[in-house]
C-alpha cells in the first residue's frame, strides 16, 4: 500500500533546505551507526575475558568474533530492499529493537552458543540499521550542498567507529565485566526507540513490486563465501578450501547478477546503474575500503609486535590518526561546493591516500610516528573520497530506491576491505617467510607472532635475533604491501578523474512521507 498523504511537517521537498529537525534527526541517527561500526572491532579486547568465562573452544572463538560481520555483510542487500518496500523508519526501528534485546542477551550469555546467536541476531539487526541510516538521510536532506555535509558526517562517523569501539573495550573490560561492551549500545537504542517515531520521517518505495524471496539466499551464497575465503587467506595462506570457496561465491554471485537481470522485480533494480554516476562509485567505493582495511592489517600489528606495545597501549595510539578525518570530508564538500569537479577531488582523495602508503613504505621497525602519520594520512584521504562517492551514489539514485542504493554501496566496502586485507596481506606475509631464515622453527616462519612466541622459549642471544629478524622481516612485508597499495590507489585516481568528470547529480522527486505521528 502506498502513501501519498504529505506530513504536517514533511521532508524536504527537492532542493529545499533542511531545517532544525532533519539536522537533529542526522544526530539521533549518528548514534546507531557509530554504535554499528562500534560493534566490527568491541570485542579486540574482551575476548580473553570471555574465553576465560565462557571457555569456548577455539572454532567458537572465531565465530564469537566473526559471525557479526559475516551476518552483517550478507543481509544487506536483502535489508535494503525490505527498507524501500517497508519504509526505512519502520525498519530501522525494527533493527533498533532486535540490536538492543541480542545486545542484552550478548551481555549475560552464559554459554558460548548463546553468545555467538545473540551476536548473529546484533549482525540482523546492524543490516537494517545501515542502509536505513542512508536512506533516511538521502530523504531528509534534499538540498545538494546539505545532503553532502550530511553524507560527510555519516561517512566520519563510520570510520571513527571501528577506531573507537576497541578503545572503548579495552576500557570496560578493565573496569567492569565483559558484557558491558554490550550493554554501552542500550541507551542509544532506547534513544531511537523513544523518539525516532516522531522526529523521523517515513517514505519508501510507492511501487516495489513483489519482494523476491530466491535472491534472499542467492546474495547471502554470492557474499558469504567470498568473504569468508578472503579474511582467512591473509592469515592461513592460499589453500584449497579458501579458494574454493571464492569460487563457489563467485558463482552464486553470477547467479544474483543473472536473476537481477531477468525476474520481473528484482531486489537491485539494473536500472540503478543506468545513471552515469551510480556503477563507478560502487566500484570506488570497493577501491576505498581495500586501501583503509588493508593497512589496518599491518599498522595494528606493527604497533603490538614490532614496538612492543601493549594492547591497550597500541588501540590508544591509533587513535591519533583519526583526528585529522574530522577535516577530511569537510574540506572535500567545500571544494566542490566552490566549483571544483568532483572527479577531481576524488582523485585528490586516492592520491593523498596513495601518499600515505607511500610515507609507509619508508618505515623502519622504530617509526612509531612516521606510521601513526601515514595511517592519518591514507585515512584522511579515503574519507574524501568516501563521503563524495557516497553522495554521488545517493544523489544518482532515485529517493525510493535509497535502502538499496546504500546497500550496494555497503556491500562493495565489505568485499573491497575484505579484499585489501586478503591481497596486501598475502603480500606482506610472503615477504615476511622470504626473510625468516629456512632452519627458523615452522611457527616463527608462518608470522610474526608465531615467531615471538617461539623466542621466548630460546636462550638469550638466540631468542633476541630471533625477534629482531621477525621484526625486520615483517617490516619489510609492511613496506612491499604498501608499494602495492599505493600503486593500486594511484590507479584508482586515474580511474576517478577519468570516469567521473563533469557528472552532476539531479536531485530525483522524493517519496511523499506518511504522516508524522507528533512533533519533536
């Protein structure tokens, strides 16, 4: 059923101005999807103490930690869709309401089975929040310049969230039980909950067609296994099942593509790719998170292992990198609001990013701050150019189809920082076993860590160069990705300049919105 019926205060109309109530709706909907992005890296320090309480056995460890991004990255597509059939108030209520009962559940599992259910059900309800999240703000902010502050915002608080949930971690843990890395997410939700019913708006798609059931299991069998092949690959190598299992993704994923293509309503309409801008900034999009994810993989360990910090010393330090990513977005949307092609800021973006890979090629085993620089650096970069692919994305795409526009786009992240983990990784751990000498014992050869724990079973001198070649050995790997992502990000300058110069967005006539049930 649809609704044309306008609100007593509706959202606003194409090119209008948001007022005071879209702006302090964008801040209610910030604190769920920091708490999202929160949720990806909460654990980095709980988990011994849940191992110690829970006792879990190694495989459900994996999955206590895994099973929130597996669950996360295959439903959103289907989430996206629901949204644009359902209306993305409603179903990011629905997804508020599921993410603060698992997180309660989480908290007080007592039991490892329970923990990773309710932290499978926090991945349900993290799909419907992070589509809804983008769609609600493509809804509410219409005017071009607004809605690309308010896309910069959405993109830093995604980013900074992954930096801070496991600072926060490492705090609660130390001061309370592990299960209060659970329950910091229920005040938001209630928040939500409570207010977001009459401060937000509702609209969806007036048209949807029927929902399509069989490409439910088709995306989650095209995403899930490759997902799960690429974040093993960095750490277990190139064996058989993992590339087996990008392959059967791979296939599933042709056969999403082909039943996209040829069923009557499909759940990624074709046409969204009709508009100039939408297809390379999915693919952009990808490029982005290859570059931020895969240097996350060695500037987290070289802090622990290399420096020898500890691991709440290493989650405080990398902090610092994300201080300039404030400025990062803004600074972008004001140079195109001045007139400055997009494309161009783009490209500027990747080549800044490229810059700090480069800045990491240079370091040596005691350049604590030469890397905290590069990762602020590369950072800053990929913000410019997430927040203005994201809002050419959105502006491209009618308001209808938004849940599944920022499905796509979240969807393309995911496979792009699993990627940039699963190929800059392989790289670095190649050039790590090149420097380990071959009498070196099998552990120490496999990584970095493996080799500190086989010193400290060594006799003093034996143990010390043990370590120090280790850390050489991982440096050097560290160096030769970056070469890589560097190489990869410059190219991804190239493409942007080329492939996104002189497009400008037209802002599509929004869905009208259901009425307002108050006023805030």
């Amino acid at each position: 059923m649809t609704n044309s019926t306008h609100s007593p205060n509706p959202p606003s109309t194409p090119n209008s101005r948001a007022g005071r109530r879209e702006w302090t709706a964008l801040g209610v909907l910030m604190l769920p999807l920091l708490l999202v992005s929160m949720d990806v890296s909460v654990l980095y320090f709980a988990i011994p103490a849940i191992s110690a309480d829970l006792e879990p056995s190694g495989t459900q460890q994996l999955w206590i930690f895994d099973i929130y991004a597996f669950v996360l990255a295959g439903l959103l597509m289907t989430m996206g869709s629901l949204g644009d059939r359902i209306g993305y108030r409603r179903l990011l209520l629905i997804g508020a309401a599921a993410f603060g009962t698992a997180s309660v559940i989480a908290a007080y599992a007592n039991s490892a089975e329970t923990l990773i259910a309710a932290r499978a059900v926090l991945g349900i309800g993290g799909a419907t929040l992070m589509p809804s999240t983008m769609a609600l703000l493509r809804t509410m902010f219409t005017d071009p310049g607004q809605r690309a502050k308010a896309i910069g915002l959405w993109s830093g608080v995604m980013t900074a969230g992954v930096a801070l949930g496991s600072v926060l971690s490492g705090v609660l843990v130390q001061y309370f039980w592990w299960g209060s890395v659970f329950l910091v997410n229920l005040p938001a939700m209630a928040l939500l909950l409570l207010i977001g019913p009459f401060l937000l708006p509702e609209s969806k798609n007036p048209a949807p067609g029927r929902f399509d059931w069989p490409s439910v299991p088709l995306s989650m069998a095209g995403v899930l296994p490759v997902i799960y092949g690429l974040k093993e690959i960095p750490s277990e190598g190139w064996h058989v099942q993992y590339v087996v299992s990008i392959t059967v993704g791979l296939l599933f994923a042709a056969l999403f593509v082909h039943r996209q293509r040829t069923t009557a309503s499909p759940m990624i309409d074709p046409a969204l790719f009709r508009a100039r801008g939408f297809g390379p900034s999915v693919v952009l999009n990808l490029l982005s998170a290859f570059g931020m994810l895969g240097s996350a993989f060695f500037t987290t360990q070289y802090l622990q292992s290399v420096l020898g910090k500890s691991a709440m010393e290493a989650a405080l330090w990398a902090l610092l990198p994300s201080v300039p990513i404030g400025l990062a977005a803004p600074l972008a949307t004001t140079l195109v609001q001045k007139g400055v092609d997009r494309a161009y800021v783009v490209a500027s973006g990747f080549a800044i990013a490229a810059c700090g890979y480069g800045m990491l090629a240079l370091a040596g085993t005691d350049s604590l701050w030469l890397v905290l620089a590069a990762a602020g650096v590369l950072a800053s970069g990929i913000v410019m150019v997430m927040s203005q692919i994201m809002d050419l994305a959105m502006g491209s795409a009618p308001v209808e189809k938004a849940g599944v526009a920022s499905s796509l786009m979240e969807t393309g992240a995911e496979f792009g920082g699993a990627l940039g983990m699963a190929v800059l990784g392989s790289i670095g751990t190649a050039i790590y076993r090149h420097g380990i000498p071959a009498s070196a014992p099998a552990p120490a050869r496999e990584t970095l860590g493996g080799a500190l724990a086989v010193a400290r079973q060594l006799p003093g001198r034996t143990g010390d160069a043990l370590i120090a070649t280790a850390r050489q050995a991982f440096t050097d790997g560290m160096r030769g990705a970056a070469i890589a992502g560097a190489v990869l990000l410059l190219g991804a300058a190239f493409a942007a300049a080329r492939t996104l110069r002189g497009i400008e967005v037209k802002t599509p006539e929004p869905v009208a919105a259901e009425p307002q049930k108050a006023e805030a």
